[in-house]
C-alpha cells in the first residue's frame, strides 16, 4: 500500500499545475466566413433595391439552404424596423416603407454568425475540485438582417461583435459540495 501512496503523491504533485488537462471547447454558428471582417465585406455587397434575394446565397447569405438563419414574419419586422408609432412614416428608410407597403409579401431573414473558443486556465485541482474556475473566451460573432419582398433586397443592416475576449470566472467556497449546499438553500427557502 505505501508504494501506491509513494506513486500516487508525485503524479498528484505533476497535475497540480498541468493546465493541458483541463476542459477547452469551441462553439460554432456555421458559416461560410472565416472572420467578421469576411462577413462584414460581404454583407456590405448586399445593396438595396439592387440586389436580388437570387443573388444572397452566392454572397454567403442563403436564406433558403443556410444554417443559423431565422425567418421574421411581416408584423415582426414592422414591429423591428419601424418600432414607434410617432415616427413618421415618410421618415422611415425607403426599403421599410415600402416593406410596409407589401405587407405580408415582404419577409425578414436573421442570419447569425459565430465563433468562440473556450480555454479554462489556472490550477487542475481547483478546477478539478469545482472550487475555481477560470475560462477565457475569444472569437467573434456577427448578425445580418436582410428585409427582402418578392426577389427584390428591400433593406439590409447588419450588427456584431469582431473581437470576443472576456474571462468567466466562478468561485465555490465549498468546492464539489456546492451544489448540494445550493440545493439544500432552495428546498428550506420553498
């Protein structure tokens, strides 16, 4: 038994600061672009009363075949585009108005880009044992909004994050009995 505990103190002295074992992951909203800048340059292609909603799919933007892409039905999109009822409606950009026009013949399409890489950093143990627990997450994130009636590009805009970099940190005084203490709080709260 003493050599087991002879063998057993240095491997647990090695992990103590092997941070290759800890978890990584990566999340991924699958495109065909490899960065924001790539997604941004294409989105700015997409010209309204110009473009044909044909055409989206040659420019990344496949509303029919393309993952991550939410259809918006016509009240969302007024409700979206044109969201205060003061607004006048010839203020209102040319491609909405005439979005409002066309009523249910016009459509909306989400598209949603992203990647993220997730490393967890500090000791093995303390994140091992649940008692801290460092992440990092960087990547980059991107959202397109094209507004499209019969085969015409109406109005396109579009909004994201180029550069993801923030650490998560969690903190468990009572380490792998966290859970159950937070548990135990919620049943003597009920």
């Amino acid at each position: 038994m003493r050599v087991e505990l002879r063998l057993l103190l240095p491997l647990c002295l090695a992990l103590s600061g092997c941070t290759s074992l800890l978890p990584r992951g990566s999340s991924e909203a699958p495109s065909t672009f490899e960065s924001f800048a790539q997604a941004q340059a294409a989105a700015e292609r997409i010209v309204p009363f110009q473009t044909r909603s044909s055409q989206l799919k040659e420019l990344g933007f496949d509303p029919q075949e393309g993952r991550n892409v939410t259809l918006i039905p016509y009240p969302d999109i007024v409700g979206r585009l044109a969201p205060h009822p003061g607004v006048p409606f010839d203020s209102l950009d040319p491609g909405i108005r005439k979005c409002i026009v066309a009523q249910s013949e016009c459509r909306a399409f989400l598209f949603h880009f992203e990647r993220q890489d997730r490393r967890r950093e500090d000791g093995f143990w303390l994140d091992f044992f649940n008692i801290r627990r460092i992440t990092n997450v960087q990547g980059w994130w991107f959202e397109a909004l094209v507004v499209v009636s019969k085969d015409e590009v109406l109005f396109r805009n579009f909004a994201g994050q180029a550069h993801t970099d923030r650490v998560e940190r969690q903190l468990n005084p009572l380490g792998p009995l966290q859970p159950a203490g937070e548990s135990a709080g919620t049943l003597l709260l009920r």
